[in-house]
C-alpha cells in the first residue's frame, strides 16, 4: 500500500538516517525502491551483517511494500536484539505488521509497549490504550457493508475512485497501449493513470470505459482525484512534474495538486484544460487526496505540509473564487493523530477517511465522523468486513443509495490494491444502564423492555451487574421504540427514542427513583401517607411516626439528600390560626426526624403555610366535601438536594 502514499506525495517520516555497510542497498532504499533494496539487505544478514540499521531498513523496506510476513519477521528480530535502542515507532510498525497477519494477541503486547513509551507525545499511544473501546470492541461491531470485487480489478494496483456523471473515475497502473510500460522502483510496477469504468445499474460492478482525460496524462502519476459540484472543475494529484521533474534539497519528488477546466464541444465530448497548480503547494512538502464539499466551497486534501499533527494530515481551505483560496487549515486532533490520515471523502452528513493512528484492525482502516453543521464527531471505526487486517481506504459513498466503492490490499483480492463495491446496510444497537437516580449508583438486575411505539413487547432483558444492558437484535434505524425499565423497590421509569439514520449505537441510560420519591412538575418529593394530627395539636401520634420513619429510612439510605418541610391545612377555621397551627406541626415534624438521627443541616426549612396553598377551590366560603377539604391538610418534604 506504500506505493500509494509516495504516489499520492503523502510521504512517510523516515526513522533510519544512519547509512549501512551495505552502499547498494541503501541507494535502492534511498530511492525508494524496496523491492530490489530488500533483497540486497536479506543478503547482508545472509552473510552475517544484522545490525540495528540493516534490520531497520530490512523491516521498512517490506512495511512500506505492505509485505507484512516479512516485516513483522524482520521487526521482529530487531526488537528482540536491539529493543532498547530503536525509537518507538518500530514497536508500532512490528505491532501494525502484526496486525497485518492477523496475530492480534502478539500485537496487542507490542502496542501497549508502544503506549508506554510514547504515552505523553503520541496521540496514537492514546488511541489505543482507550479503555472506552477495545479491538475486540471492534471485532464485535455488526457487518454492515456487502463487497464485491470489481471486473476493472488488475493484478497491479487499481483505487482512487470518484463518481464523475454516473460512471467511476479511478488510477490504475495496468499497462495499456496508451502509455509506455516503464516501470517504478518502489513496487515494480507501471506509473498510474486514469481510467473512466462504467458503473453498472445495480452498481455492484464497473467495467471499463475508457482512457480518462488524456490531455492531463503525463508520463509520471496521476491519481486521486475530485470534481467541483457542476463537474466543471477537475482536481487532481500529480507528480512535482512540469516538463521535468522537481526534487526538495533531499532529493525527494513530492506531489502537488492540480485543477483542469472541462471545455464540451458540440458532441458533448469533454476536454480538460486550463491545468493549474494549486496556490498552497509546495516543492518541499507533498498535497494530495482532494475531495470538494457538496456546495462547492471548501476543498479537503491530505498533506506533510508545515503544521502537521502526524505523518499526514487531512486540511481544509475555502474555495473564494476562481483559482482563489484560504490558507489551508489543520482539521484538529479530533480528526488528525500522530499517524497518517488519508483518502478523505466528505458528504453533506459526514467526512470519511482512512487512518492507522486510531485503534483498527490492522494496517489503514476507514473511519466515519459525524458532520453536525461544521462540527466532526469522534472518528467511528466501520468495522469488519469492510476493514480488514491489511489496508482499506479510498472510501465514497451516495448516502442516498448506501452504495459505494472503497479499495483494499487484502489478501483475497485479485492483485495489489483491489477497489470493491459495496453496500452498507443500516444496523442500530440500543445500550445504556440503569442507575439509581438519586445516588447514581449503578442497578444491577433490573428488568429492560424494549416495546415499539405501539407498546408491544419486542425484547426484554436483565440489566448485568454493572447495570449496563444491551439490545441488538432487529433494531432497525430511524424507527421510535420506548425502554422500560423496571426494579423492586423502585418506581418504573421509560424513555421514548427514535433511533439514528445511520448505523451506530444508541445509548439510553436510564435513572430509577425509589419507590418513596416522585417527580411532579420538575419537582422531587418524598411520597408517604398522610400525617395525621389530633384536633388542634401538633404532637407526632403513631400512625404518624410510622410515615415519618420511611422518610427517616430514605434519608438514611441517601446521606446527600436534603429537605425542607411544608405543612397546610384546609381553609376551615380562622386563617391566622391555620397559618399558626401548620408551622406548629411542621416543626414538630422536623423535630421528630432530627430525634431520629437525621443531622438537622439536612432539613433546611420547616415551614406552615396554613390554608395559603389550596390545591383546589376548597377556599373560605366555599362548600366542599370531607374528601376534598382533606387533600389541603398535607404535609409535604420537597427534596432540594440530592
């Protein structure tokens, strides 16, 4: 897969400087030709030289190669003879060439050495010592996606795809009779070109058209590219390349990127001309990968320019006006990571991408974040099968359809790089917990019904002893469901949710009051029996202590909760002496409580409002039964702090 980071100018941060024994070799590696180069390196080790530095270049020149047999092996001589000695990035190369041949226990080992060597400069030491999310999480994400290997498919590398007016752009470095065969040192093959597939009508596979915008071609490569909204306007990635190649003071061709004007003649046949090089390139950094936004204005693109969080970085600049733009600017580290981010698609709902700097399944893996207006999500890993062991990238969709192309170097594959239809069904997962609203104590052994919005019961589960639980089958996107969940000695609680559009998870924690509290208007109360009083007087009697000891009981199992106590009568007898009366009792309740054992800064007020809160007509004058006069006389413990 390396062939296309170099190609596609998005360079790779050497760790080897220091020059061997072996002059060839380090000339081809220096060339970046790994295939002759690795071969002249397995012959020093052959003849007895395994230095630090050769097995370096040993393990490189097959990692960059994508050759991750050989590398892990190589890597993983040079960790058990020079460990100590070797920047940190090899244990994340001989962890992500572990990863490659699927050896995830061995690879785990060597990220978490990588972690703690790098814990405090490298975002990607952070990624993958999460403790939110684990790779067995994603091992466990649902399949969502259906591939199919495309006829266009070569046995050398073919990605790069773009919609262009119904049909599929992509680079290929196939050899045809447009273009001489030479050859690229990197991987041994030919220079890239772009070709024109037709996309078939259930758009599972393309075949091919013909040779795509021969008046751009030169004889080095072009790959990757994007089109303005009216398909009038080409961006495309280009070797440094005008009339001769350019070279940075180290000798290395970077790529640029360019933009070509469509001109239709008569016949409706396009040309592209007016090819220029965009303002922000640059010849001692690489820029490449473009992808325009769906109104046109903003240009996305991957770069090493001056500014970058990792090897390579996806940035942004605002399309002002013809041939006119803003400085380009970093996407952030929500996006970008100490790795590379690369391949960049953005829609009107999300910006999809590849990365190795975030914790996958091995090699690149294709990540999706959320747009919500201008704000990316945390980048979401898509899972198996469209990421695999090795690298998966180059990923478009129509969010319209759920239909797209992505490419791979996967195994079974045809050749290198392979492009792959596919399309993404929509699959919800609902979790959360259940908690004690009041301590927010986890709740262990509840009940959890899932009931569609006509009250149906669809699933029902128990929460596990963390409270967490988990529906996932058949739940189906943007649909409404309610979760219910219930406990003893808790009053039952339900939430209502319409899931997302997209695939995903929906998480729904759910809070459980006990049974001794209620929630009116916004309001938390504790819920016991009436309070009864004799006629005129304010003592406790017993049938009124036993409701004062549930509140004595709840406050006791809630050390943090704090009241206050109000007290009304209903309008009959004077109201001055109501008014009276109620406050008498109110702080004989508090009394009681305080007698108890309840610290008395835990009851901030205890307060008679005697006939001055009706919670119904039953006023001075008014005729009212004993049952309605009865629902005044109340005493009520309003719960101000939990």
């Amino acid at each position: 897969m390396e062939k296309r980071i170099i190609i596609l100018a998005l360079l790779i941060i050497q760790m080897v400087n220091s020059q061997t024994k072996n002059k060839t070799a380090d000339a081809l590696f220096d060339k970046m030709y790994y295939i002759d180069a690795a071969k002249s390196y397995e012959l020093s080790v052959k003849n007895g030289d395994a230095s630090k530095e050769i097995l370096q270049r040993l393990g490189d020149a097959h990692y960059f190669n994508t050759q991750m047999q050989d590398a892990s092996k190589w890597y993983g001589k040079l960790l058990a003879d020079y460990s100590a000695e070797v920047p940190a990035e090899y244990y994340f190369r001989y962890a992500q060439s572990l990863q490659g041949i699927q050896n995830y226990e061995l690879a785990k080992k060597w990220m978490k050495s990588f972690s703690e060597k790098q814990k405090t400069t490298d975002s990607r030491a952070q990624n993958f010592s999460l403790k939110t999310i684990t790779l067995e999480d994603i091992k466990r994400i649902k399949p969502q996606f259906i591939l199919e290997n495309l006829e266009i498919n070569s046995a050398y590398s073919d990605f790069g795809p773009m919609f262009y007016k119904g049909n599929l752009v992509y680079a290929t470095t196939i050899d045809s009779s447009f273009l001489k065969t030479a050859k690229y040192g990197w991987n041994d093959q030919p220079y890239l070109n772009l070709q024109l597939g037709k996309i078939s009508p259930t758009q599972t596979n393309v075949t091919f058209k013909e040779r795509f915008a021969k008046e751009i071609t030169t004889q080095y490569h072009e790959a990757c590219v994007a089109f303005s909204p009216d398909e009038k306007t080409i961006y495309f990635t280009r070797n440094n390349y005008n009339g001769k190649l350019k070279r940075d003071n180290k000798g290395v061709n970077n790529l640029k990127l360019y933009s070509a004007k469509a001109v239709e003649n008569s016949n409706g046949n396009v040309r592209w001309e007016n090819v220029k090089e965009l303002p922000f390139n640059s010849d001692n950094y690489s820029v490449g990968q473009p992808t325009v936004s769906k109104d046109g204005k903003r240009l996305y693109f991957v770069s090493d320019m001056p500014g970058t969080i990792g090897s390579t970085d996806i940035f942004m600049v605002d399309i002002l006006g013809e041939d006119q733009y803003s400085n380009p600017k970093n996407l952030g580290e929500k996006i970008n990571t100490s790795g590379r981010e690369m391949f960049p698609f953005i829609t009107d709902k999300a910006l999809y991408f590849a990365s190795d700097g975030f914790l996958g399944l091995g090699g690149l893996d294709v990540f999706e974040s959320r747009l919500n207006t201008e704000i990316f999500a945390t980048p979401v890993n898509l899972g198996a099968p469209l990421n695999s062991s090795m690298d998966d990238f180059g990923y478009i969709v129509n969010e319209e359809t759920n239909k797209g192309f992505v490419c791979s170097n996967r195994k079974s594959g045809k050749g290198d790089d392979d492009i792959y239809s596919f399309e993404r069904s929509c699959t919800q997962s609902i979790e959360g917990y259940v908690f004690d609203a009041i301590s927010n104590k986890k709740i262990p052994g509840a009940i959890v019904t899932l009931k569609n919005n006509e009250n149906q019961v669809l699933q029902q589960i128990v929460s596990r002893i963390d409270g967490k639980f988990e529906f996932e089958e058949n739940i189906n996107c943007n649909m409404p469901y309610i979760i219910e969940a219930t406990k003893d000695n808790f009053t039952t609680a339900s939430k209502a949710i319409v899931t997302p559009e997209n695939s995903g998870i929906t998480e729904v924690p759910i809070g459980l009051d006990p049974n001794l509290i209620e929630r009116k208007d916004g309001i938390l109360k504790i819920k016991i029996g009436i309070i009864f009083f004799d006629l005129n007087k304010s003592d406790i009697r017993y049938d009124a202590a036993i409701e004062l000891n549930k509140v004595v009981l709840l406050m006791t199992q809630y050390p943090s909760i704090v009241i206050k106590i109000e007290s009304h009568t209903d309008s009959r007898a004077d109201d001055q002496y109501n008014l009276e009366l109620s406050d008498r009792r109110a702080k004989a309740t508090r009394d009681y409580i305080i007698s108890q054992g309840i610290a008395p800064e835990r009851i901030e007020s205890a307060i008679g409002y005697g006939e001055t809160q009706l919670i119904n007509n039953c006023s001075n004058g008014v005729p009212c039964s004993e049952a309605q006069h009865q629902m005044n006389r109340r005493s009520e413990f309003i719960i101000t702090k939990m």
